[in-house]
C-alpha cells in the first residue's frame, strides 16, 4: 500500500490536524479555526514575516517560527497561544505604538483600525515604552488618496497589493530602521507619482497610514477581503 507523502500530520494546541505538504502553519491554524494574530499577513497577498506577531513555539526548538511563513513538517507539535508568546506580542504592539503616532482618538481610522484592534485583543491598556515623538511627513498631494507616514506600521501591504493584485509597483520602501519610510516611485509625491490611482492600497492598509480624503472616521471603511476574489477572477481568465 502506498504512503500519499504529500499529506502531513501535526499537533496545533494538542489538536491532531492534517495538511498538505507545502502549506505554511498559519493556512492550516486557520483551516481548523485556532487564532494566531496578524497584521501584515492578507490573503491574497504574498506573506513576509515582517510584523511577527504571528511567531509560535515549536516543540524541540527554542525560535520562535513566523506562521504565515513557517511550513509544516510531519509530526510537528506547534503551540500558538503561551505566555511566552503573549509577552512577545504585547511588547511588539507596545514598540509598534511608541514608534509613530497612533493616538487613535485624532486618527481618521479609529473604530476601523486593525492595530486598536489588536491591542484590545491582546489586552494592552498602557505602553511602558517612552514615546518617539517622531515628525514624519503627511503626503496630500494626491487627487484622492493622503498618506500620512505617522501612521504606517511598515507592514508592506500596500507594496504587495500595488505590485503583486495591480502590476504597477508603484510603492517601495526606503531607507533603514528608524528612517525607514514607504515611498512611491524614486521618491516622488504621490500625487506626481505614476500611481494608477485604483485604491487597492488604501483599502488594504490596517491603519490610518493610507485614506480616502473624502471618508473619515465611520465613514472611512475599507474592504481587504477583496484580494482573493480579484486574483480568482484573474486566475478564471
């Protein structure tokens, strides 16, 4: 009798799940409803590890593996929610927080934030970090759309959605760790930038780093599910 080596068994939180093989521990977490936070990870969009909030404790390893990442292996024994991990990813929304200014009473996005969001679901209620205080630049230029960088937490899916759903790479970043900055083009403003002007960047944002000008607070939604719906159609054709 043949062995289907291409299917995989591992241990998620004591549960016995089943996988295929190439697939990432977060797609299979999801697949049989175990939570694992995330902010840069979207469907249809390429994963990159960049906001590690998603890391989990492997058996027999002391890293700690990103999920949207990681591939299973066969007998695996993967914990997602300990206290190790729950400090972790206080601490990053904490750095996240005193990084830039997310004073979400004065933002465009606030109701309507996946990082408040977080750090209400992760119980933060205060940030032991002292505050950057950084100036960074709000970017108007644009017909439709503002960028303000004091916002951005550099999850990069606005440079995956422009380049990877749209074909125009029209974002990239510049830069490197407190200078780092989301750019369009060679720098230019984005209202002089070769931008197609489609949205998909400000709809994917999970903050108030990109947004209409014409929406604000509850009426400023945004709609990232879309993704995996325009690359099926894509694929359809």
């Amino acid at each position: 009798m043949s062995v289907d080596t291409d299917v995989k068994t591992l241990v998620i939180d004591e549960q016995e799940v089943s996988a295929r093989s190439g697939q990432t521990i977060l797609e299979v977490a999801r697949e049989n409803d175990i939570n694992i936070p995330t902010l840069c990870h979207l469907e249809g969009l390429s994963d990159i590890g960049a906001c590690r909030l998603c890391l989990v404790e492997i058996k027999g390893s002391n890293k700690l593996l990103p999920a949207c990442v990681a591939t299973v292996q066969e007998g695996m024994e993967v914990s997602t929610d300990t206290e190790r991990l729950r400090k972790h990813r206080r601490t990053v929304l904490e750095l996240l927080f005193a990084e830039r200014n997310h004073v979400c009473s004065v933002c465009v996005s606030n109701g309507r934030c996946e990082l408040q969001s977080m750090a209400q679901e992760q119980g933060i209620t205060h940030i032991r970090f002292p505050y950057r205080h950084a100036a960074y630049s709000v970017d108007a230029s644009h017909e439709r759309f503002t960028a303000d960088h004091n916002r951005c937490i550099l999850c990069l899916r606005c440079v995956r959605a422009c380049a990877e759903v749209e074909g125009a790479h029209v974002w990239d970043v510049m830069g490197r760790g407190i200078d780092c900055l989301l750019i369009t083009d060679l720098h230019e403003e984005w209202g002089r930038s070769t931008c197609t002007r489609c949205g998909k960047c400000v709809q994917v944002c999970p903050t108030g780093a990109l947004f209409d000008k014409s929406k604000i607070g509850s009426d400023h939604p945004k709609y990232p599910d879309f993704l995996p719906f325009l690359n099926l159609m894509r694929e359809a054709q």
